[in-house]
C-alpha cells in the first residue's frame, strides 16, 4: 500500500514539471532582447540572411506555440536542446555544473543541522534562560541576513584581511581531484587524495556556511518549538514518572518525535539550497548550476535557462517525496504524505 502511495506521488509531479516548463518558456519570451542579437553583439559585417538563417536554426523564427510544442517534444525524449550562446547540448553543460551545486548544497545543509540540532535541543530544555534567549537572538540575526551580505563579509574577513581561505573556486590551480563523482570532497576521499581533500574542503567553508546560515536559524527555531510542543505530550511525563534517564526522555521520547516538522523544513531548505544559490554562486565564482542560469539569463539563452529550471524543479520535487516518506519512518502511525 504504502509503495501506491509513492507511485502516486511521483506521478503527480509530473504536471507540476509540466507546469514550469510551460512557465519557464513563455517568461523567458517575455524578457527584452534577443539571443541573436546578443550572440551577434556589434558585428557590422553580418547580412540579413546570416540573422535569418541563425533565427531558424534555433526555431526562434517559429511561431511561440509552435516553439512551446517542439520544445515539449525534445523535453520528452530526453532532449533539453543546445545552448545558443555555449555552443554545446544544454544537457552536458548540467551534467558538468550540477555536481559543484549539489556538493554546495550538502556541505550548506550540513553545516546548518551541525548548528541547528544540539542548538535547537539546548535552547528547548533550557527554555527562557540565557542561553535560549541568546540563540533565538542570535537566530533572528541569522534569518535577517541575506546570503549574498554574509558571503561578502566572510571575504572581507578571512580571505582579504586573515588570508586564511582563498576566494573563488572549488579547488586552487593542480589541487583537483581524480573524477569519480564530481564531488571534490567525495572523491579526494574515495582517491585518498589528502591534498586536494584539504583544498577541496577550505574552498567549501565560506560559501558553506554563507549558504547555510539561514537553514540553521530557521531549523533552530523548528526543533526548537517542536520540542517544546512534545515536552507537554503526556508520555513524556510518564516517562519521566517512570525513572527514565534525562537524556534518554529528551534523545529516545522527544527529539525523534520533534524531528518530524523539521524533516519538512530540512526538505524545503535543501531545494532551496539547490535553486537560490545563484547570487552566491556568482560572488564566489562557484562553476556550478547557479552561475550557469545567470550567465543563460543575461545571454537570453532560452534552452539553458529552461533546461536549468527543469532540473531545479524536479530536484525540489524529488528532494520533498523523500522527506514524505522519512515521515512514515520517523513516525508509522502516519499514513505516506499525510503531514502533522
């Protein structure tokens, strides 16, 4: 029964892919210039029939609904176009930037739960002392600051002043690691490459922790609520009136339980980790997804962006059925997809 339930709700992602695909194509349309132009730039030696002939290569010469319906036909045989202003199949270029954003988002994530777990715990049996008061203030901080802000202060200090971590790139100039995965971290450590392990993991931290200062702050606040929530559950108290250990009552009876809105927060963080990084992308000069859409933006390059966003729609997608199905194993008297 309950695979059903995940067969079904994998299918109805399927309109919902549909849907931005449609969106995606007819904004894009919307914003002004034209990839021909821009892709021609100044050129003063170039005739009308070259312009035309450049526009019917790419069916930009077609009417709109016929551009949507060709384009809906490649997306279902696994054709995500060319790119107008890279030259090269729209699904390469994913395939090559994908992993540096997916790495980005992990290490994001990671360090927001490395912060937001024992702080979330913490601030719940220590409520309204000090140390809650602090981290909630703290917290408001961390929600208050855009990434972009923190990424560049982070710069300023421990790359410019400190000279501690360097500023762009996923690794220094011969420090990259043997392909595997495309994961530096991963396959420094599957390579027992030391070196570019080390240099892998000092690129990661800046623009780790600008990403993931936010998820921590929210996540933080999550637990923390949710924990104060199943604290006045009864069978905690009975629990407790049955001489179970502290710590055994707060780890086994209440945190597992406030895991569950916390498991959808993580879930929707993680898909933004994966579709709003692209300005921190850029000020990092990190070659993965986010840089990729930008640079097809301002090129107007149409299959790049589309492509682009598919991707970004399924991850967000896939990413939310995941956390759907960790519902049922953090909590079996739920139903799969049913939420509390």
């Amino acid at each position: 029964m309950r695979g059903v339930k995940i067969l079904e709700r994998a299918l109805s992602a399927i309109p919902i892919m549909l849907g931005v695909c449609i969106v995606v194509f007819l904004f894009m349309r919307l914003i002004p210039g034209d990839p021909v132009d821009i892709m021609l730039g100044e050129a003063s030696n170039v005739t009308q029939e070259e312009i035309e002939r450049l526009r019917a290569q790419f069916n930009l010469d077609d009417p709109i609904h016929v551009q949507l319906a060709t384009y809906l036909g490649r997306v279902l045989r696994g054709d995500l176009g060319y790119s107008i202003s890279r030259s090269a199949s729209v699904g390469n270029l994913i395939l090559e930037a994908l992993p540096a954003t997916v790495e980005l988002a992990l290490s994001s994530i990671t360090v927001a739960l490395i912060i937001a777990v024992p702080l979330g715990i913490i601030t719940a049996v220590k409520h309204r002392s000090i140390v809650d008061r602090g981290s909630m203030a703290a917290s408001f901080l961390g929600i208050s600051m855009p990434a972009f802000w923190l990424g560049i202060v982070l710069i300023l200090i421990f790359a410019v002043e400190l000279k501690w971590l360097p500023t762009a790139g996923r690794a220094a100039y011969g420090f990259a690691p043997r392909h595997v995965t495309g994961l530096y971290v991963l396959d420094s450590i599957l390579t027992w490459d030391l070196p570019a392990l080390k240099d892998s993991v000092r690129h990661l931290i800046m623009p780790s922790i600008a990403l993931g200062a936010g998820p921590a702050a929210v996540l933080t606040r999550v637990i923390r609520s949710s924990m104060l929530e199943v604290m006045r559950k009864d069978y905690v108290t009975f629990a407790r009136a049955k001489g179970v250990a502290e710590w055994a009552v707060i780890i086994k009876h209440v945190f597992r339980n406030a895991l569950i809105p916390a498991v959808t927060v993580t879930g929707l963080e993680i898909g933004s980790l994966l579709g709003g990084n692209m300005v921190v992308e850029t000020i990092f000069a990190w070659p993965g997804m986010g840089r990729l859409v930008v640079d097809g933006i301002f090129s107007r390059d149409y299959p790049l962006v589309q492509g682009a966003v598919m991707v970004y729609g399924f991850t967000f997608v896939t990413v939310n059925l995941i956390a759907d199905i960790l519902y049922t194993w953090l909590n079996p008297r739920l139903t799969f997809g049913e939420k509390v």
